[in-house]
C-alpha cells in the first residue's frame, strides 16, 4: 500500500493509502505496471513499522461499519518479540541512545523518556495466559538485573574490585530479591510514590549498610562466599551479623574464627537472643568450663550455640552420669568441644556402649572419654569393628585390646590402612613372628601412633648401623623392645652409644648387649654411671662381667645393688651379677644360706683331716672370699 499525505508518499505495503485535501484517506488498489511500481517507490522506513501497523488497523476499524470489531479483530497486533523490547526499555537502567526519527525515545537524558515509553499494564493485557506469565517472569528477570547494577554500582563506590563485586552479587540472589521486594514496597509510601525504581533500590541499599558490613567482614578475613552466605543467613536483618559479632567478641572469640563461628553456628544463630546464648555460657561454667575458655571452644564447636538451653543440659548430664567431675568435664571440652555439641545423642550412646563391650563400666568409659574425647569422632563401622578384626587376626584377644585401648585409646582413632597396616608390614618384613607383632601391640600400643618414616625406620637403621645389632637379631630387639622404637636418636641413642663405647665395649660386644637386653639403651646416662662407678670400684668387678649380664644396669643401686652386695661381703661369697641380681629377695637370702652351710660342711671336714671327694671342692659359681 502507498499512503499519500499531501506531497508526501509513503511506501506499506501491495496497497496503497491515498489523503485527498479534506484529509480524508482513501484505500486504492495499486495496478500500475510492477516495473513501473518499482521504479517509484521510495525506500521503506522499517523502524517506523509499527506505528504505520497501528494506523492501518485504527484506519481500517474506522471505515468498517461494525463500530464493535470482533475479538480477533481486538487482538494485539504487537508481537511478542517487540513486546520483550519495550519491556526492556520501560525497566532497565540504561538505554541506547537512538538517531532522530526512532518511534521511543531511548536516552535517559531525554526529558520526554517516561512519556514516550508505552505503559507497562498495555503490555500485559493479552488473552494468552501463558504469553502473560511468560512476560511477568520476562518483567521480574530484567527488574532484578536492574537491581543487581544498582547493588554493583553501590559497591564500586565503595572501592571493591570489578571481579570481587561479580563474585560476590553471584552469591547474592536472596539478597537481591530482597532488594528489589524492599524497592517495590517503598512505592507505597508518599514521598516515594513518583520516584523511580531505580532510587528506590539505591535507597534500600543504603539504609542496609550491606557495603560497609561487606568491608568489615572482608577486613575479618572472611571470603566472598562466607560473607554471601552470611548475609544470605540474615534474611535481611544485616544488623544482627553485626550484633552477634559483638556478642561473640565477649565471649572472647578471636577475630579470624568469628565469621567461622557464624556461619557453622546454625540457621538460628544470627536469630537468637543474647540472653538465651548468655544461659548456654553459664551453663558450661558451672559445670568446670572456664571463662577464659569459653572463646576456643565456640569457635571449635559453634554448634552449640544452635541448642537450647535444655538441650545443653542433657548434653554436660551425659557425661557427668559416667562419673566425670567438673574439673574433667571441663578440661575435657577444652581439649575436644566437638564431643559435647557436634555428635547427635544417639550416636553419642552407641559409641559408649560399644567401648562397654571391650570390658569397661561407665566409670572407665567416662575416664577414657575424659582422657582422649577424641574418641566420639571416630565411626564404629568404618574404624573399630575393622581394627577389632584386624587385631584378632593377629591373635590380641578382646582383654589384649582392652589394654591397649586403656593405655593408647589415640590407637582406636588413627586409620587402618593407612597408619597400622604399614607398620605391621615392616615389622614382618624384620622378621617378627606373628604372636611376637601381638605382643609388640598389647605391651606397648604406642608403637602404632609412631611414624614409619620418621621415627621407626630410622630407628631401626641406627641400630643395625651404629649400635653393633646384626640382621639376625633386629627382630628380637625389635619384639622384646618396642619401646625402644620411640627413643630420640640423636637426644637418646646416640649418647648412649657413644658412652658404652666409651668404656671399653666393643661395638659387636655392644650390639649382643643390646639383643640380650634392647633396653640397655633408654637408660640415662645419670644413671648409668653411679651403677658403673660402683661396679668397677667397690664390687672389683671386670667389663666382662657386665657384658655378660647387661641387665645390671636395669636394677635399683640403692634398693638393690648395694644392699645384696652387702650380704655378700659380710658372708664371704661371690657369685656371678646374675645370680645376685635376677632373683627375688627370699630366693637370694635361700641361695646365701645354702651356701654358707655348703662351707661350713666342707670346713668341717677339712678339721677332722678327711680327705673330700675331688668333686666336693666344685662348688659351682661359689668361692671363698680371702679376708
């Protein structure tokens, strides 16, 4: 169509319009020759299609003789397409800037913007349902990406980094919704009703004081998704992070654990009253927990600022009833707060009635638990019935485990695979015998939270390098001295290896030493020498003597050595250090006896000048002292 206006031609479409001199338009069939037609028409103005599409259609409806067109001559002749477009124009920030001529204005310094731009419910009026709700969620998607401009252009004045601010507002969807919830609702008051949106959300914002919280918390070391979801967690009340932080502080909670306490603190946490966390606090203190205390365990277990105050109570009553006082309460949740607030109470009943089953009363278990309350970390089906398995395949029977439990309980907390089986297989790999590995264990479970590579096989190395102990008899060492895999080499070892040699041992005589009696070398050396001294001076003994029995050094000089010796001299005998030493007293005092009438029936019969038998002068490891 061709619409003519006075001089002016318009090129529509197959036909034309046609406005006399009254102004009246007259629609004419176009039959000129289609080449002619072509020649003379100008070059469309598409982006002046929809306002020509409004004037046909207002054109058409007026020469029609129906003054009340049919619904689906009411349908809008707007397509969904350019109805997103004016959608986006009506709500977001910034517009484009378009040449003369455009249908809109597009340019927000553009005084006649608000009236340009068509009105916002003359978009929704569809008969399609879904094409409406379909442009409400389209409406929302481009409000709440206005409001998220706004929230990032309030933080960029506030000197944050472009990459920080979109990693943060990524985060941030609750909050933004909120906003912009907020934003709409200021509308309703006067002095906001004809201000824009986008004043309003910059109002939100402000009054908030979201970007000055967002510094304070960066400042406390939290990260951007901490700070989000703490944020997240105050469901608008930001005041409150800044209360509970405050409270925290007064219960001595340092500053790099505050955000931590917060956000592992619970749902609640920033909904709570100071009042209800200041009972939970003074429920702990009379029960052995310490003010001073009280800031390392929040911060170690925050959950238990989530409970109640009752919830509390059953918790400390759980284990005082197994005998704990409130000292070894109190020292106990200082050491592992998890074991009072992290565990449910079921799972806390059926470790203790587990560790029950190894032979322990409630008593025990609760001075176990006071002890190493580690234990309430550990999984009974992935940790103890696997390590209970393991140690009876190796022969600990339950009373073996019991003990090791009660003298290394840290054993039932390390991990099998990685921490036990290793050095099982080492010590096999020695030559330890299976029933020897058991009692290895049982005697000293310590042995098994000592490192493979720090500790045991260097251990071990020194022996077989620097202390004389052969291939051969690293096993026996090993089975009959655990212990001695714990010593310090350099603190420990060494010292001691350097003054046996020092006193004229060999370092093959030192090694049969030391596979005779392993702990030879965990003795101190302020120990070793008054012995050594008495030994040599005052007993006239001779190196060999003490290579023979090494053990000599194991026995109490006061309470043993010298008091025997003693005996010794004032009856005149002399026997080897092992039969002086390695024997009960009523053992000793018997041997002294029966050698004393041994020599009193021989010098009897020495009187009476009777020759003895040749073999009655044997007396074994027993001569005469000459006085």
């Amino acid at each position: 169509m061709l619409l003519s206006c006075q001089n002016h031609t318009l090129y529509l479409s197959s036909s034309s319009i046609h406005f006399s001199k009254n102004s009246k338009p007259n629609i004419i069939t176009n039959c000129q020759n289609p080449n002619e037609q072509n020649q003379n028409q100008p070059i469309p103005r598409r982006h002046n299609s929809k306002s020509t599409s409004f004037l046909i259609h207002h054109l058409s409806h007026k020469n029609s003789d129906n003054p009340h067109p049919s619904p689906t001559e009411l349908q809008d002749p707007t397509p969904h397409e350019e109805k997103v477009k004016l959608l986006e124009l009506s709500l977001v920030r910034k517009r484009t800037p378009q040449f003369p001529g455009s249908i809109y204005a597009q340019s927000p310094s553009d005084s006649d913007v608000g009236s340009s731009l068509p009105p916002l419910r003359t978009l929704f009026k569809s008969r399609d349902e879904e094409e409406e709700e379909v442009m409400i969620m389209k409406a929302l998607e481009i409000r709440r990406k206005v409001t998220q401009e706004v929230f990032k252009e309030a933080m960029i004045k506030g000197k944050f980094g472009i990459t920080y601010i979109e990693n943060l507002v990524s985060r941030l969807g609750g909050f933004i919704d909120f906003v912009m919830i907020e934003a709409a609702n200021l509308k309703r008051l006067p002095q906001y009703s004809h201000s824009t949106f986008n004043l309003r959300a910059k109002t939100v914002i402000e009054d908030s004081q979201v970007v000055q919280l967002v510094r304070w918390l960066k400042h406390n070391s939290l990260s951007y998704p901490q700070i989000a979801k703490l944020i997240l967690m105050s469901r608008g009340k930001l005041e409150s992070i800044r209360n509970r932080s405050e409270w925290l502080k007064s219960v001595l909670v340092k500053g790099d654990f505050i955000g931590e306490a917060m956000l592992k603190g619970g749902d609640n946490i920033l909904l709570r009253s100071d009042r209800e966390l200041d009972e939970i606090v003074e429920c702990l203190e009379s029960n052995g927990v310490r003010r001073e205390w009280m800031g390392y365990v929040v911060s170690r277990c925050p959950k238990l600022l989530s409970y109640s105050l009752e919830e509390v109570k059953i918790r400390v009553q759980f284990y005082l009833d197994m005998g704990l006082d409130e000292k070894d309460f109190g020292t106990m949740v200082f050491d592992f707060p998890k074991a009072l607030g992290y565990y449910t109470l079921e799972e806390m009943n059926r470790k203790v009635d587990y560790l029950k089953e190894f032979g322990l009363d409630s008593k025990d278990v609760g001075k176990l638990l006071a002890f190493r309350p580690q234990l309430m970390a550990c999984s009974i089906e992935e940790q103890w019935k696997p390590l209970v398995k393991y140690l009876y395949y190796y022969g600990i029977t339950r009373g073996g485990m019991k003990r090791m439990l009660t003298i290394k309980p840290m054993v039932f907390c390390v991990d099998l695979e990685m921490t036990i089986v290793p050095k099982v297989k080492f010590f096999q790999d020695l030559g330890v015998r299976n029933d020897g590995i058991a009692n290895m264990l049982v005697k000293f479970p310590t042995l098994l939270t000592y490192s493979l590579h720090k500790k045991i096989r260097p251990v071990v190395i020194f022996l077989m390098t620097k202390a004389g102990v052969t291939e051969e008899s690293i096993a026996k060492v090993v089975a009959l001295g655990p212990e001695l895999l714990g010593c310090s080499i350099v603190h420990k070892l060494e010292v001691n290896v350097k003054y046996h040699l020092s006193l004229g041992i060999r370092l093959r005589q030192l090694g049969e030493m030391v596979a005779d009696f392993p702990m030879l070398l965990r003795y101190n050396i302020d120990v070793l020498r008054p012995k050594y001294i008495y030994l040599r001076k005052t007993m006239v003994r001779t190196l060999q003597d003490l290579i023979q029995f090494p053990r000599f050094f194991s026995y109490s000089l006061e309470g043993r050595i010298i008091p025997r010796h003693k005996v010794l001299v004032e009856n005149q005998i002399n026997v080897k250090l092992k039969c002086m030493l390695a024997c009960t007293d009523e053992e000793f005092n018997k041997m002294v006896k029966n050698m004393i009438q041994k020599r009193h029936k021989f010098q009897s019969t020495v009187m009476k000048g009777n020759t003895p038998h040749p073999q009655s002068h044997a007396t074994g490891d027993i001569t005469t002292r000459q006085t």
